[in-house]
C-alpha cells in the first residue's frame, strides 16, 4: 500500500478514530495512488494510524476503512461490515413492505456509502472514490447477503462532485423498480418514487418523529410544512387529527400526498394540500390570522457549507418565528433542522429567539433526532445531523 504521511501533530482525530483525512493534515503521498485505491495512513515519525481510500479530489483525501494494521481490505472484509450494520436492523426487516436505512456511511463503519431498503428493493448512495473503486463488490455482496428484488442507485448529490465523480442514477441490478413502491410504516402506509425522489425516495429519518407526532394530533388543526409526499400530515390523521394542511412547493409530491392520504382510507375533505413557497404561504395566513393547533416545520438542508451558515442561519429564523405567530395559545411545534453543521445548542438558540422575537413563551417538551437505523457512531459526531424540538408556545 502507498503510504500517506501526515504532518506532524495532525494524528490526533486519528487516535480518536475519527475516519477522515482532510488534505491539509498530509505531508507526503509516496506514490501516485488512484482515486479509490486503498493507502495506509502513518504519523510523521512513520507509525501506523489506519488504512483508508485515497480520494484525490476531495478536501478529505482519505476516508478511513480499519484502525488495524495489516488488516486486508477485500470483499470478505467488506462482507463482514455489511452483515453487521444488516443484522443490527433486524427488527425493521419484518414484512415485504417494511423500508429502513440498512447501512449509514461513516457510522456502521462503511464511509461514503449508503444502502436503504424499500420493500424488495434497495437503494444504493456511492458517495466518495473508495465506493466508485469497490463498487461492483459491494453490489455483488448486497446479492448474496439480502437477494432484493433489484438494486438501485441513487448517486445524485452534490457530495460526489467534491470527490471529481459525476452524479450517477440508474438500474445496477435485478428489476427495475416500479413508479412507486407502496411501504408500510408501523400502521400507515406510503407510495415512495426511489427513481426520482427526495434523497434515496423518502425521509425514513424521520420515521420516530412521525409516529411521535401521532400522540400530539388528537383533535387538533395540523399545519404540515415542507410536507413532501405527506408523511407527518398521515401520521397526524392516524392520531386523530382533525383537519391537516400540507404545503409543499413540489406539485409532484404534492399529488403523491393526495395519494397517500387515499391509500390509507383517510377522507380527502380532512386534508389540504397548498402548493407554494412555505415562507410565503405562512405569510399569507399570518396576514389571514389563521391558526392552529399543530405545526411541523420539516425543512430542507439550509446550511450546507459554513458560507452559508448566515443566510441559513436566517432562514431557520424567520420559519420560526412564522410558525410561532400561526400557533393558538397552548399549542404544539415540531421543529427541524437537518444542517449538520448547525449544532443542538445553536438550533435550540435559534428558534428561542424566534419566539422571543414573537412575543411567545415557550417550553421544550422533547428532543428528537434521527431513527434508530440511521446511527450515530460516538467517534463521528457530523453523523447527529438531524435534531427537532417539540415545544408548546403559551
């Protein structure tokens, strides 16, 4: 193996196993190895830190396999990981229906790569050089280890860029998967379109969170922001909500939350489904002094690199204190965040003064993070991006 030698002090997340190089701990590459190709990572005084994937073109030139010297990198090793992070999610596996994250990248152990499970078929996200490198592999063991339907990718993310790769979707193996795919998640079910799709199809990360929202949505007036495809608008219906108002800007998911709200026998004259920009919308009722009893404010990622943290920062701000003027005395906030790089503490500060800025009181009733199936290992904290505040506003 090329060695990769880094500078001197710059081991320390190493010894911590954090599994990223970035290029600017590296003193010398003693070689010339190709993108994906496995290297060993040495101190500057040459003494062994891990073996990883080299990656070029990324500003983390090597994402880490083993902290195991002489450890072979090869498909039985990979099998090994795979049947780990599988097995640990045997309780998501029930049902031909059932769909769960079966590996989550850097925390089961696998950097840059992603497998979810939708009923027969899976869902496959190669993110960094190494999986490009190892990539028929891992399809290969996928085979042999769960025999899905068909296999697919769904390697469209700005990510891959970073890594001098092109985005990637497609068909790799098995069928091809139907327009939409019907999952079951705990009572209620979904149509999911994994070919075109929001992420791998659908935000099973917030599987916990919905049926959480459930036990708040007795009786209550549900506003269901960035709604998707519905998924918190059905699970609130399921708590015997009595009326639910999605809005989302995608006419597309917009129709698919027609459907769902269809496919589990709930009434069509219960829901309403805007489309438009959800700022704006919520300025509308603002100035219409429409209230409700429940809001969930599920937003997409608003800070994806620290030049945007300002504006991103801003935007968390002002759908906050939105939400917080539409909230009937007494009533409840699901709040969101899925930028890793806005911490717990920066989120919880954020939409404090979003109320304070709303002339509400508010207490935190719960903390909410990712699903269960989408771990998060203690030696890469960056993979707690998802974090939420149930709060009730006096």
């Amino acid at each position: 193996m090329i060695p990769i030698v880094l500078k001197p002090g710059r081991e320390k997340s190493l010894l911590r196993r954090h599994p990223w190089v970035f290029s600017g701990a590296i003193e010398m590459v003693e070689g010339d190895p190709r993108p994906g190709e496995t290297v060993e990572i040495l101190t500057n005084e040459r003494d062994f830190l891990g073996i990883g994937a080299y990656s070029p073109h990324s500003q983390i030139r090597v994402r880490v396999w083993t902290f195991q010297k002489d450890k072979p990198i090869d498909a039985s090793f990979f099998r090994a990981r795979m049947d780990k992070a599988i097995q640990s999610r045997a309780a998501y596996l029930t049902g031909k229906e059932g769909a769960c994250r079966l590996v989550n990248a850097e925390s089961d152990g696998l950097p840059g790569l992603v497998v979810d499970k939708y009923g027969e078929f899976l869902v496959c996200q190669f993110l960094s050089a190494g999986w490009e490198y190892w990539r028929d592999e891992i399809i290969l063991q996928l085979q042999r280890i769960l025999w899905p339907a068909g296999i697919y990718e769904r390697s469209d993310v700005d990510v891959r860029i970073k890594e001098g790769l092109e985005p990637c979707t497609g068909a790799l193996w098995g069928e091809s998967p139907p327009e939409f795919l019907q999952i079951q998640e705990g009572h209620c079910r979904f149509l999911v379109d994994i070919r075109k799709g929001h992420k791998t199809g659908f935000y099973l990360d917030q599987r916990d969170n919905r049926q959480a929202l459930a036990g708040f949505a007795h009786g209550c007036s549900v506003l269901n922001c960035f709604a998707y495809t519905g998924g918190f608008g059905i699970w609130a219906l399921s708590g015997g909500a009595d009326h639910v108002t999605n809005v989302e800007s995608s006419s597309g998911a917009i129709e698919l939350a027609a459907r769902n709200v269809e496919i589990n026998g709930f009434s069509s004259a219960k829901v309403d489904h805007v489309q438009g920009d959800v700022f704006q919308v919520l300025r509308e009722f603002r100035n219409y002094n429409r209230c409700f009893d429940l809001i969930v404010l599920d937003p997409p990622k608003f800070v994806d690199s620290r030049s945007r943290m300002p504006k991103g920062t801003r935007g968390y701000k002002d759908i906050n204190l939105l939400a917080f003027k539409l909230l009937k005395p007494g009533a409840i906030l699901f709040t969101f965040s899925c930028s890793g790089l806005v911490s717990s503490d920066l989120f919880q500060k954020i939409v404090a003064d979003a109320a304070l800025d709303a002339g509400r009181d508010a207490q935190i009733l719960r903390t909410l993070t990712q699903s269960p199936d989408h771990p998060t290992s203690l030696n890469f904290p960056e993979g707690a991006y998802l974090k939420g505040l149930v709060i009730r506003a006096s």
